[in-house]
C-alpha cells in the first residue's frame, strides 16, 4: 500500500467514527435523553398556589424532544399569574391548575412563545 492509499483510509475510519457519534447523538436527543436545546439539564422549581385550584386543563402540545424543553415550558407556564404547570415529556402534554380562570388563548400563545405548537387543550373536572 502506498501513502496515498493509508491516508485514504484513516479519513474514511475518522468520518465513520464522526458519523456513528452523531447518530447516537440524534437517536439519544429523539428519545428526550441528555441535553440539547441549549445545554444541561435543569429541574424547573414547582409551583404552589396558595388560593383554591377553580380550573384544570390539559394542553397537549408537539415540539418537546428533551428535558430542557420539558423545563423550559414548565416554566414559562408558571410565569403565568395564577398558574401552575406540570409538563411530561413523556405524554407530550402539560397540565395546568389555575386559581383564575384561563383562556385557551393565552395557553395557546405561551406554549407558542416557548416554541412548541398546540395540539389540543381539554377543560377537567376537579
């Protein structure tokens, strides 16, 4: 073998290395595993209300890939004056208590703002 062909060689095994790193990347990113959507991890606090829960809805929503989204929607739904949100990941929805009542509307928009789209939102019972 001449020089020309080893060096051939070593870039193909590099560029198949590089390449088996990104899928494994992507195939962890789609099933909402480690960080993406601007780096690690972090737990959004919880939100208690302090006045009686009047509505529930549960807004399912499509965009979510990883915990940081999770997160991110978490909270900017508890910005929300009178609101408290638990996303899931997993069932692609959050559910929302509110002391006030809330418009779909205003749902719709902040699940927007954080850059996800609304699939549907359903009033519950309490």
């Amino acid at each position: 073998m001449d020089r020309e062909n080893i060096g051939t060689i070593v870039f193909i095994v590099v560029l198949l290395v590089i390449v088996a790193f990104a899928v494994r990347g992507s195939i962890r990113h789609m099933r909402g595993e480690g960080g993406c959507c601007g780096g690690g991890s972090v737990r959004a606090k919880p939100k208690k209300l302090t006045e009686p829960v009047v509505e529930k809805k549960v807004v399912s929503v499509s965009g979510m890939h990883c915990e940081n989204c999770q997160n991110h929607l978490t909270e900017l739904l508890n910005e929300l004056d009178g609101v408290s949100a638990k996303v899931s990941l997993k069932k692609q929805n959050a559910v929302v208590l509110a002391t006030r009542p809330v418009s779909d509307e205003e749902l719709e928009e902040t699940v927007r703002r954080a850059g996800y789209h609304v699939e549907s939102i359903q009033s519950e019972a309490l």
